[in-house]
C-alpha cells in the first residue's frame, strides 16, 4: 500500500498491514511509556512541550498508527496560532522502536496533516523537527528566528507545511493560541 498527498513531495510505502485510528484514554500509558523511550527526562524542557503546557492538543486529530494490530506510532496536534494565521503544531511524533523505519510514522504525518489542512482557516501545520526527515514530506525551513516559541528553539529547526509554498518566507510572530 501508498499513500500520495498533494501536499507532499513524495509518495509514502505504508506496509499493508498499516491502520490509523483517533488516540483513545486506553492509550495514554502506552504514549507517555513512548515519550520517556523517544524523548527522556529532557522532554519537559523542549520548546514544543512548553506550548502543549499552555494550549490542549486537539483530540481530533490525536492518531495511533497500528501495524497488524499493534500500537506502532502516536502523533499530536496542537491548534496554535502564528501572526494572526491558524495552524496547528505537529507533534510529539513517536514510533515505537520495534517498528521504525516501516512507514508508520510517515503514514500519521501525511494522514493529520491532510486533515488538518482541510480544514477552514487553517493555514499551516509547524513543527520543530529534522529537515531531513520532515522535509521530503513536504515541510520547508522558516525563515530564522520569525517564529517564537515560549522557550529556546533552533531556528533551522522550525519547519512548515503549507498550501501556500510563501508562508514559509512570511509566518512570523509569537506560537499563541488561535486567534
């Protein structure tokens, strides 16, 4: 099985077996098991958990990816809002590390990412990641230091995805919630 996006730059080999359903209370154990896994103790220190702190991610868009019926992957979206634009902040991303590297993780970021671009008056999905891996996915660099976080942040490291390809250049201000 593939999944394509008009969105993204490149199509994504999801295995076979590869199903994506909203994040349930039955699954909190297992994500906050996989934070501590993906991130350690210095997780509460990131810029992103700083957001998450003061804005509730959105339920809706809370997925588990399963892989022959077991948890493989979880991702997050926060509604945020940047310069008077509404988003959301992708994230945590997680894969649980017997199945990384199989297109779960992939699978999550093209399927919310879709959804949440539906969506009216949305105008971005951030996030602060790997451009290396996000960035065939169809996310671009920021501009540096245009988009501020409630904490310290690489600013090579704030990456967006947009209908609009010149929101990269232009998204600037304060990570707040909607507006």
């Amino acid at each position: 099985m593939t999944a394509t996006s008009p969105l993204l730059a490149e199509t994504i080999p999801t295995p076979a077996a590869l199903s994506i359903r909203l994040e349930t209370p039955d699954d909190d154990a297992w994500i906050e098991a996989l934070h501590e896994v993906s991130f350690g103790p210095g997780r509460f220190a990131r810029a992103a958990y700083r957001v998450r702190e003061r804005i509730a991610v959105d339920d809706s868009l809370s997925t588990i990816a399963e892989i022959d019926g077991e948890r493989a992957a979880s991702v997050r979206m926060t509604p945020i809002s940047v310069g008077g634009l509404n988003g959301y902040m992708l994230g945590p991303l997680m894969t649980d590390p017997q199945f990384r590297k199989q297109g779960a993780g992939r699978a999550l970021v093209k399927h919310v990412c879709d959804l949440a671009l539906a969506r009216p008056g949305i105008a971005f999905v951030l996030l602060v990641g790997d451009f290396a891996y996000y960035g065939p996915l169809g996310f671009e660099r920021t501009v540096p230091s245009a988009i501020r976080f409630p904490a310290p942040v690489d600013p090579a490291r704030i990456l967006v995805m947009a209908a609009d390809a010149s929101l990269a250049e232009t998204l600037t201000g304060d990570v707040a919630p909607w507006v």
